[in-house]
C-alpha cells in the first residue's frame, strides 16, 4: 500500500526523519506509535502531501484513496447525517451527475458504479456507523451547528469512516469519545476492508484493533508484526541480544587490546600484535539500544489529615441555569478512595467532577465538604488557565515568590519539563506538556483529593504509565473520568456509572461493564420476551455473586503485585545511585536483602495471580 525510502524531513533546524523507510502491508492494520513530539503527525502530513519531505520519498498507489479526519469539525445548517453522507464525494457526484446526465452510456456507467459502490444503502451505513459513535436517531437529524466541539469531532470522525478510504489515516481518534464509543470503534476497525494507519497511545484499542505495529524512535521507523503487547515482547528482547551481543563485542576487544597493548613493541609478537589490532578495527559491536527518557509525574503528598467521610451526597441536584442535568445523587467520598467515573458523553459526568470541584452550586439536596479539603480538578478546559505568553518558570514564580530559582526548576522537573521546555512558552508547549504543567500547578499545595476528567488525551504510552505510577503513589483521594481502560483498571478499584439522569455505584468490573455494553447493543430492539429477559438478568446477577470472591482474591493479588513492584524499583533506585556505596556497608547489604526478599514475594504472587486468573477465566466460560 504505502512504501517510504530513505526519508529525511527537517523542521526549523530538527530533524525528525533520518533516511528512514518501511512498508505498510495493503490491508494491514497497523498502529503507530513513539513518543510525543517525534514526528507522528508529521509523517501523516508527508503521506497526504501536505508538506514535501527534504530527501527521500514515498510510493503510494495511484489509484488509492487517502482518508483522513479533516482538520475543522462540520458547523453549518445541515444535518449529522447528511453531513457524513456528503464524506462520501465519489457517491457525492455520482448521484448530482445522475440527475443531468443525458448520455445513455454515460447514465448506465453511473448506475454501474453506484452499485458497485453500494450508494443505495449509505443512509443505512452512515446511520449505523453515527448510532456506534453515539449519535441516537434525533440528533442525527440535527444541525451541525448546535453540537458542541467534541461532538463535531465526532461527526468528522464518522465521515472519514463512511467515506471508505483505501488507506485510513487516524491521529489520536478516541480523544473525544467515551468508553462505549472508544469499544464500538474498537470492533470496527478490526474488520475494516482496508488499510488502516493509527496514531494511538490507547494500549487496548492497539491490541485489538491492528495486526502490526510501526515505531518511531531515533529519527527511524521500524515495522513489527502483531498487537502492541507482542510489540513491545519483540522489541524488549531486541534490545536484549542486542546489548548482549555488544557486551560480548566489547569484551572480545578489550581481551585483543591487552595482548597488543602487552606485545606491540616486542618484536617476535609484533606481527600478531598488528594481526589482533586489524581484527579490532573489523569489530564493530552495535549501537546500544535503550528506551527513550520517560519523565514521571511527582503529585504532591495531602498537606493535611483528611476527615472521614470526605464528601458527602444526599439528593443532591446539579445542573446549568434552568436545566437540571443530575438528579437524587447519593454518594460518598471516603480518604484514599479510588473511583472511575464511566458512562457515556452526555450523561452528566463533567457536570458531577465540576460540582464535586466547587466550579458549580447544587441545585438542590445536601453536599457537604470537609472544611479543610483541598480538590484539584483536572479537565481539558482548565487549559485555559495557563497564560499562553509565560513560561512554565513564569508559572511557578507566581506560586514561589520568595523560593530560589533552583528550588523553582526542581519543582518544575519534578512535572516532567526539561530545562529547555521550563523557559518555553506556554502556547508553544506540545499537548502532553501543557498537560503536564497543568497537573503540577493544581496539585502544587497538596490537595486532598485529585479529579482528572481526560488526562491522558496528550501523552504518550510511556507519559501514562509514568501517570499510572504517581497516581498509585499518590495518598489522597482520586477520582477518574476516562476512555483509557488501562488507566482505570491500573488506578481505580470502584466503578461508579452516570446514566439515567444521576450517579451510581456500578456492582460490576470493567470488563462485565464493556461484556454487557456489546451484548446490548447486539441485542438491541429484539432479545426474547419480558420473562425471558428477566430470567437472564437473574441468572447474571447469581453468576456474578458465585465468582465475586474469586475476582476478589485475583483483584487482591494485583494490588500485591503493584506494591512489590515499587518497592523493588525503589531499592533498585537506591541500589544505582554510587553514593549509597560512600556510606556503610551494613546499608547496602540490607538493600540487597530486602530486594531479594521482595523479588521472591513477588514471583510467588505472580504464580498465585496466574493460577487464580486460570480459575477465573474457566468459571467465567462454563
């Protein structure tokens, strides 16, 4: 489908592509992926010709239609559907043409490709494909105009697909969809008729939806096969004989240069002195192969004892001006509580972080707050708060007016910024940046409780599993709104839904929740009769009651996994840093220990978690 030879692109002096080539496979569904800012977007402007590449080139088939979100969302007078109808712009003139066209032949080659294009079934299609991004039969009636941003993003994503590309390009496409949109996209993709190329750091969507994977790293672009787990086993054990295979080279000429060293002026070893000195030069050991840096992310510990409960909702209303969103909502918030907040876009969920934040008033009902709770509330939003024309030290100075310049860029690098990106303006941060500088700055006095609607819809794979970790270090409590299941089932233990007007606790685990998703919508406007229907439910509901202890125990083991994992990293840590070898050596043998120690809990409970998650997945099946 698409070959690219020896590319080099340079932007404003930095080169982002160095003789780099690779071959997308026709039909192959392949993710792309590297780390923020490398270039991704880029590659997919050279691809659609938008900017011309310094060297090198690409071989695309002529005949191949690309496809792409278009950059400004659809907001006019016409409606959802017929806006994505119009996606389609061969169907799109075929069918004007039909109405004038006079020439017999001319009228039967259209008809012809009409069929051939199945135009006569694109309502259907279109609607079908609205219906799975979350558009219900009104609103695909509706105007344009009267979606908000998100959704318009999401009209634009449903033209590309209805449109059927040969060669589908998709930057980041689940940034502005929910979970239920995110799993619909999920299944499609993976049975699209063509070529598919997808910018993505969702590790989920990538290890269902594509069949390869393109990485991006050093200036180069390196094609593997298979889903992103298999990709990064390939790739880490790539760099595993290859820098065993390097140590062995390095090795092999240090021994030949101690004999040269050794004999190079003895004149009855000289020709074999000479001899091992040419068989140095031919050792080339490879280049070492390592992973790019991965900034953490360091959240502030709570400055001060939290009260039990938290937050408290008894029949609590929220909405805006007249219009009521949330209803009779009751809930509780409890210290060190982990909540992911799911449900589909529109259904009150930005509405609930921003009255648990204090950005709106209950309408009605009883909301009390512990007096000396600090909320940090993270939503894309609140990117307006930065000043676009000050620096991210700029930033901090308001927070740190009497601290040192060094104590201001610690801070500042313990956000994840380099030196070079502290003194860069705000507007000329990338999104991950921005985002960054974000989180540092609302959890800069230590809150107590941390609401993060969409973090991780700028960073990277590598930037979220950096989130992942702060989050699990973090004391207070944390409350997630999230398309990535990854974060969710790494961070939160508590599912709560809003759906029917008001928030719930959800008795079920994620991937019950996306099992009853599918089915539902597979089973939709049919499925048997009433008695049937809710002999089934019982059944579930009696299912899930027999296994919950097992998941339990399985849930259990993974926390235990997680904790000895950062408690190795952190001896780990302590065991490289050359100072602790300054002090006594008592310290560094009782590091030793405690590792080890660590590291056999740590195999036993994997083997524990294993077994159990064997058990859990056969009583799941029968």
């Amino acid at each position: 489908m698409l070959t690219i030879n020896n590319l080099t692109y340079r932007i404003q002096g930095r080169e982002l592509f160095e003789d780099a080539s690779v071959v997308l496979p026709t039909g192959s569904k392949t993710g792309f992926v590297g780390k923020n800012g490398t270039g991704k977007t880029t590659l997919f402007h050279l691809i659609q010709g938008h900017i011309g590449a310094d060297a090198g080139g690409m071989e695309l088939n002529k005949k191949a239609r690309i496809g792409a979100v278009a950059q400004e969302a659809p907001a006019g007078n016409e409606s959802v559907l017929d806006v994505v109808m119009l996606a389609d712009k061969e169907r799109t003139a075929l069918m004007a043409e039909a109405e004038t066209a006079t020439d017999p032949d001319r009228i039967s080659e259209i008809y012809t490709r009409l069929a051939d294009i199945d135009a006569y079934s694109a309502e259907g299609r279109a609607s079908a494909i609205l219906k799975g991004l979350g558009f219900e039969q009104d609103r695909q009636m509706a105007p344009t105009h009267e979606l908000s941003g998100g959704w318009r993003m999401r009209v634009a994503l449903a033209g590309v697909l209805f449109s059927q590309p040969d060669l589908l390009l998709l930057d980041e496409p689940t940034n502005y969809l929910d979970l239920e949109g995110t799993l619909w996209l999920e299944k499609y993709l993976a049975t699209y008729p063509y070529t598919v190329f997808m910018i993505s750091h969702d590790r989920d969507l990538l290890n269902k939806s594509v069949n390869s994977i393109i990485h991006l790293e050093h200036k180069k672009l390196t094609f593997y096969k298979g889903n992103y787990d298999t990709f990064e086993t390939t790739r880490r054990m790539q760099m595993d004989l290859n820098n065993k295979g390097r140590e062995k080279s390095l090795d092999q000429i240090a021994h030949l240069q101690k004999f040269v060293d050794r004999f190079k002026a003895k004149a009855t070893k000289a020709k074999q002195a000479q001899s091992r000195m040419k068989m140095i030069e031919k050792l080339k050991p490879p280049a070492a192969m390592f992973d790019e840096y991965a900034a953490p992310f360091t959240f502030q510990a709570p400055k001060a004892e939290q009260p039990t409960p938290m937050i408290t909702l008894d029949g609590v209303s929220a909405g805006y001006g007249d219009k009521t969103i949330l209803r009779n909502v009751n809930m509780r918030i409890d210290p060190g509580d982990r909540i992911a907040l799911i449900g589909v876009n529109g259904n009150g969920k930005s509405t609930f972080a921003k009255l648990l934040a204090g950005d709106i008033k209950p309408m009605g009902g009883s909301y009390g707050k512990g007096k000396k709770l600090e909320i940090a509330h993270f939503a894309q939003h609140q990117m307006d708060k930065l000043k676009p024309e000050w620096t991210p030290f700029e930033h901090v100075v308001e927070l740190m007016p009497t601290d040192s310049e060094a104590k201001r860029r610690s801070r500042l690098s313990q956000m994840g910024l380099t030196k070079s990106r502290m003194d860069t303006l705000a507007k000329n941060l990338s999104g991950g940046e921005r985002a960054r500088l974000l989180m540092g700055l609302i959890t800069f006095g230590g809150p107590g409780m941390m609401i993060l609607d969409e973090p991780t819809n700028h960073l990277d794979i590598d930037s979220r599993d950096a989130l992942v970790h702060a989050l699990n270090d973090y004391e207070g409590a944390v409350l997630i709104i999230s398309h990535d299941r990854h974060l969710i089932e790494a961070t939160c233990d508590t599912l709560w839904i809003a759906e029917g007007g008001t928030i719930r606790e959800l008795d079920e685990d994620l991937d019950s929740y996306q099992r009853s998703i599918t089915s539902t919508k597979e089973s939709k406007g049919g499925g048997g009769s009433k008695e049937d229907r809710k002999a089934a439910k019982q059944a579930a509901a009696a299912r899930r009651e027999q296994i919950a202890p097992l998941k339990a125990s399985v849930k259990d083991a993974e926390t235990k996994i997680a904790r000895l994992k950062v408690e190795i990293s952190k001896i780990t840590a302590q065991l490289e840093d050359p100072k602790v070898y300054n002090g006594p050596a008592d310290r560094v043998i009782a590091l030793g220990k405690d590792k080890a120690r660590f590291t056999a809990d740590l195999d036993a409970t994997e083997e524990t978690w294993l077994s159990l998650s064997a058990e859990l997945e056969t009583a799941e099946r029968e």
